[in-house]
C-alpha cells in the first residue's frame, strides 16, 4: 500500500483556492500509484477558521466543496478535512474518506482543544465514535489531530478527556491509522511529536500515518511535518519542519521495509525558519509584496530585517535608518552594512532631528522631557514608517523582542507599530542566538556570507532616545531579566516560588513582576506575533489588562515602570 502525504498551505476560507490545491496533491497522488491521499485537518477552510464557521453558508460551501473533491478520487482513498452541520444542529471538526466519486465514511473529531490557542470546543461538538473501514484488506481508522496527541505533545495531561480514541481504534483491531493533523508550531513539539507516535504505534500495535498543515496563518505557524510508524514503533518516514516545498505531496511504500533517519532540528535554526514562515506567509495572504522597518544599526532590527530578506527576498525590504542627535556613527555604519549583506533593495535614511525639536517646541506649555521626550521620538519614527508603508503598499515589521514587551520597554505607537511583530515571542538572549546561528548558516536565508554585522552583536543594547542611554540602565543584564521572565510567563510561577528557587534578589524579582503586570495593556496593542513558544503573547495568553495578583506576597520594592513607560 502507498500512502501519499499532502502537506498543503491553505488560505482560511479561501474554499476554492485550497480545493485546487487539494485537487493538485490528489492527481500527484494518482499519478504515483498511490493508494491512499492524506491531507491536512480542516484542509477545505484552513485551520483554524475560527468565526468563519458561524457565517452563513460557509459550512455549507465547505461541505459542497468536499463532494467536488470526492467526485474526482476515483480507486485513491482521499482524507478531506472540513467542517460538517450536525443533523441535529451543531457542527463537527471533520475528515471525509472519499474513494469511487463519493464519501464513504466521515471521523468527527472526539476531543476538542480549548486550552492555549485552541477554542474549538468553542465551535464544534465532540464526535461520538471512532471511525474506521475496510480498505483493499487494510482495517483503518481515521483521527484528528488532538484524537492522537491527546494534549501529550504539549505537556499536557491526557486525562483531561474521558476517551482514548487510539486505544478504541485499537480494540476494534484497526492496522493502520491516519491522522490528518492542524497543530500549530512550537519549538521543540516535532521533537515530541515523533516520540509520542512512536509510542502509541508500539504501545497499540498499529502504523501511524500523520500530516501536518503548512504554512502561516495569522499568529500561528505550521510546519508541514509529516510521519509514517510502524507498529514497532519504527519510524519509516519523517518530514522535517520546514522542509522545501518541492512538491505538495510525499509518497510511502508501506511494503518496502526502509527504516528512516529521524529529522534533528537545531532549536535556533528551526525558531529561525518558523519565523521566516510567519513573515512570507503573512505578506504573501494578505495580497502584499513589500515590507518596510526601521534599521537602528542594534541587534533586534538586525535580525527582524534579516527573517524579512529570506521571507521576501532583499530587494522587496525597505530599510529606513531615522537618525536623531542620540544616534551614534557606529550604529549608521552597523544599519548600512547590514542593507549591504541582506541586499535591501531600499535603504533610505531620514533624520528626525528637525522634526522632533518642532514636536517639543510645540508642547513647550506641557514640557517634553525624560520619557515624554524619548516617546515622542519613537512616535516619529513610527509615523515616518507608517507614511512609507502607505505610499509603497507595502507593510510595517515591527522589530521589538519578547523581553522588552515584557517589561513595557517599547513605545505604543512608535516602534510598536507594524502588522507583524517579528520578534515578539523571542526574548532577549534567544535574538542574540538566532543572530549568531544564521551567521553561522547564512545559506539558510538565502545568504552568501554572514548577514548581521558583528557590531550589532556585541556592543551593549542601546534604544538611542538619550544621551548615553544603555538598556541597562533600565533593566537588569538580559541573562538575568530573561531567567526570571521564562518563569513567570513560560513557567506561570509565582514570586515566591521563583524566590525559592533561584538567588535572585528579592526586590528585582518582585520589580520585574510589577512591571510585567502593569505593561499588559501595551501587550493588548502589540502587533500581530507569530507564536514559536508554548507561552506566547496573544491568544493564547488571555490576560486581564487591569488586576492585580492576590497571590503575591506584599513588598517594599519600587514598582516604577522602567524608560519608555508608555
């Protein structure tokens, strides 16, 4: 039996589009012989559709499209993923087993995420039974997505739900199960992906077929893996996360005994290409061509520009250095090298200086001084971006990390502006990583040396709002910031527990947290981030914007928001 394996990139309810992308992968399919079309979960809409599902006729649509699909698979079993009205009301998460010209049997998907970004019990209702035939000799069963992972690939807790929908198919004495899949990426997951089916082949005795959709959507990221074990737990194929696509499809001998190497992802390397995904995904489906963001010369914009010149390509990249009195020669220098290594096809430099010293002598009666006056510098430089933007068609990267959002270290409405935060879910330590390892794979941007000047690397951050101003002035050394970060957003420990645990002082700890709290409602504004970590900001991490923590224990220490504070 050949399996072939659609790793498609769907457009969200773009229904015909994705139907002829599906079409494609299935006259690919049949061409090579194969027996049996896999696609991703919900492949007809895209994942995850979200309202779309409660618009008039778009269910409907979805559903007609799944007949033209079937219509065409003549002897190719094809796994169509869309959603499904219920004939007593509701909708169900669903893979169509379509073969002869019609659909033979549908899986309705039995457990519904609804932690993290997920809210699909939001939207659908939990199928009720596994789903399995017969096909050429072959007992299969169909699963979605989290019917496999049952929250294990996450770190979650399986017991969450009250069936196992592997160990019924099981017990029904299925020999192969397929899993068409829409699970968004993380650093780390596909690493946790392989060792959980291989688990769950041996443990049940069956093979596993997975595919994972491609592509960026919004914040999420896919990255079109795909597996094939056997029930020795043997992996007897694997596509790695972000692979070429060189064609839509990839196709498995399951009679040919061929062990597979498994795929090592270098967690830097990969965080890097996920990045470049989001950034080509995102201008590409929003029906843009070209990107515009400011160049400070300093080591975030380095490295936003650079996942923007691989996503692109250079020549489509308009860098924009806005210098000011604060601005050294170096940082210029370090900015015009850089254009020069990623082949910017648009390297402009506007002075804000004229502008800004007008923008204070207008408020001379308020006083435009210390974070006022830094503000409003960095609100020029969003306007001049944001006029660029307009005049070119084209849209605005914001290049602020992880660690600065944290802690309210950025400007709303300056350099938080943009449609995609490149950086966002990256803090500060990992943007140094990443800048050294594409340096060290420049071919893996597309590069022929390394992209981001040293400079920008190893001289001290700086925002340049103020004479002789370092982040450090502001925030404690990034080592330090980003360990206590990681535990209170990755890790949700308290203070005390983080006290407990670690010999940081005490006051910085309880600072940092304050700060953190407080700085949620620029978070609310922050442009789109595209998720590489199992706690990113955004949907995933619904937050108050105004509380306060009853759990905390009572301090002393200084709660002031640090530079930049608005």
């Amino acid at each position: 039996m050949r399996i072939a394996l659609a790793h498609l990139d769907p457009v969200i309810g773009d229904i015909d589009g994705n139907v002829e992308k599906l079409l494609e992968s299935l006259s690919q399919a049949r061409a090579d012989g194969a027996d049996i079309l896999l696609g991703p979960e919900l492949a007809v809409c895209g994942y995850p559709p979200r309202d779309l599902l409660l618009r008039d006729g778009f269910v409907e649509a979805c559903e007609r499209a799944v007949q033209r699909i079937a219509a065409q698979t003549g002897d190719c079993c094809t796994i169509v993923g869309a959603p499904r009205r219920l004939e007593h009301g509701g909708l169900a998460n669903s893979a169509f087993i379509c073969r002869d010209g019609v659909v033979q049997a549908v899986a309705d998907k039995q457990l519904l995420p609804g932690y993290d970004v997920f809210d699909e019990d939001r939207y659908f209702r939990p199928g009720q039974r596994a789903c399995e035939c017969r096909l050429d000799g072959v007992h299969l069963g169909v699963l979605l997505c989290e019917d496999a992972w049952q929250a294990r690939d996450v770190g979650g807790n399986p017991d969450r739900y009250p069936v196992n929908p592997v160990a019924d198919l099981a017990s029904a004495g299925v020999d192969l199960l397929l899993v068409p899949s829409a699970s968004p990426f993380t650093v780390g997951k596909h690493a946790r992906h392989a060792a959980e089916l291989s688990r769950l082949a041996s443990r049940h005795e069956l093979t596993v077929a997975v595919v994972n959709q491609r592509g960026a959507n919004d914040d999420l990221i896919f990255n079109g893996e795909a597996f094939v074990v056997d029930a020795q737990g043997r992996t007897r194929f694997v596509r790695g996360e972000f692979e070429p696509r060189e064609r839509s499809i990839d196709v498995v001998d399951l009679t040919k005994d061929e062990p597979h190497a498994p795929h090592v992802p270098d967690d830097h390397g990969t965080r890097f290409r996920a990045l470049v995904e989001a950034v080509e995904g995102y201008v590409r489906k929003t029906g843009h061509r070209e990107v515009v963001l400011g160049l400070s010369g300093g080591i975030d914009s380095a490295l936003a520009a650079t996942v923007a010149a691989a996503a692109v390509g250079g020549e489509r990249v308009t860098g924009v250095m806005m210098p000011s009195r604060y601005s050294s020669v170096g940082s210029l220098d370090d900015a015009r090298a850089l254009g020069a290594s990623i082949g910017i096809g648009d390297l402009l430099e506007l002075p804000i200086e004229s502008l800004h010293a007008e923008a204070v002598a207008a408020l001379a009666g308020e006083g435009a001084t210390g974070v006022t006056d830094q503000n409003i510098q960095a609100r020029l430089r969003g306007l001049l971006l944001m006029a660029i933007a307009n005049e070119r068609n084209a849209l605005v990267l914001a290049t602020g990390n992880k660690s600065e959002l944290a802690m309210g270290y950025a400007t709303l409405y300056g350099d938080m502006n943009g449609a995609v935060a490149v950086l966002g879910d990256v803090y500060k330590m990992d943007v140094y990583a990443m800048s050294e390892w594409i340096n060290a794979h420049p071919a893996a941007g597309g590069f022929s040396g390394p992209p981001i000047p040293e400079a920008s690397i190893t001289k001290p951050p700086s925002a340049e709002l103020a004479e002789n101003q370092f982040d450090e002035d502001s925030l404690p050394p990034y080592d330090v910031l980003d360990d206590i970060l990681r535990r209170l957003i990755d890790d949700d420990q308290s203070v005390a527990r983080i006290l407990e645990d670690t010999e940081h002082e005490p006051a910085l700890v309880h600072r940092i947290a304050r700060i953190f709290d407080i700085a949620q409602f620029k978070r609310e504004q922050a442009a789109v981030i595209p998720k590489v970590s199992p706690r990113a900001f955004g949907r995933g991490r619904p937050w108050p914007i105004v509380s306060r923590d009853g759990s905390r224990v009572p301090t002393e220490a200084p709660t002031s928001t640090p530079d930049r504070s608005v």
